[in-house]
C-alpha cells in the first residue's frame, strides 16, 4: 500500500490504500504489443519497446511478481482447498477456492 496520499492524473488516491498492478493486463496489452496474445520472443531483441510495457521475472533484471498462498502453512493447512480444472494458469481466469472454517 501507498504511505501517503498520491495524485495520479485527475484521481487522489488516499494513503495506506492498497495498489495492485494487473501484470496480465500489462503484459497482453495491444497498445504496447502487436499481436499480444502470440508468443513472438524476438520482440524483445531490439529492445526499443516501452520500459514499462514489460514487468520482468525473477531477481534484479528478472523479478518475478506474483502472489501465492503456502498451501503448506499453519494458517492455511487443512483449511484450504483449490479447486482446479485442470486448465493450467496461462491466461487470467477465476480460481474457485474453497475455505474450511476454523473449529478452534
């Protein structure tokens, strides 16, 4: 989250509010791509694309940006149930999640 008040454009964005950026939005996005939803990896050779039109994974150059739930922790084990389809995480698409409430 944001520690102060930010103004962005004609909007204020109070502080301690929290910011989420939609990478898959960024990333499959036709203003910064042709053809985004190809997988073309010479695009990247010439590196004249936006600076911000790709937000890398990994550490340093290669961050990886994500968000996950250990499945194995104390708060979520036993508790916690994803439901898949078997349709993989390529594209953005709903995860049914199934939760069991606490009996302590």
């Amino acid at each position: 989250f944001n520690s102060q008040e930010i103004k962005f454009r004609n909007h204020v964005i109070p502080a301690k509010t929290s910011i989420v950026l939609f990478v898959y939005g960024v990333h499959h996005s036709s203003k910064n791509w042709e053809d985004p939803e190809k997988f073309i990896p010479e695009r990247f050779e010439n590196e004249k694309h936006d600076h911000y039109a790709w937000l890398s994974f990994g550490g340093g150059n290669r961050l990886k940006y994500e968000v996950s739930l250990p499945a194995d922790s104390s708060i979520h084990k036993d508790k916690l149930r994803i439901v898949s389809d078997g349709s993989g995480t390529m594209g953005l698409h709903p995860i049914p999640l199934i939760f069991k409430r606490r009996t302590d």
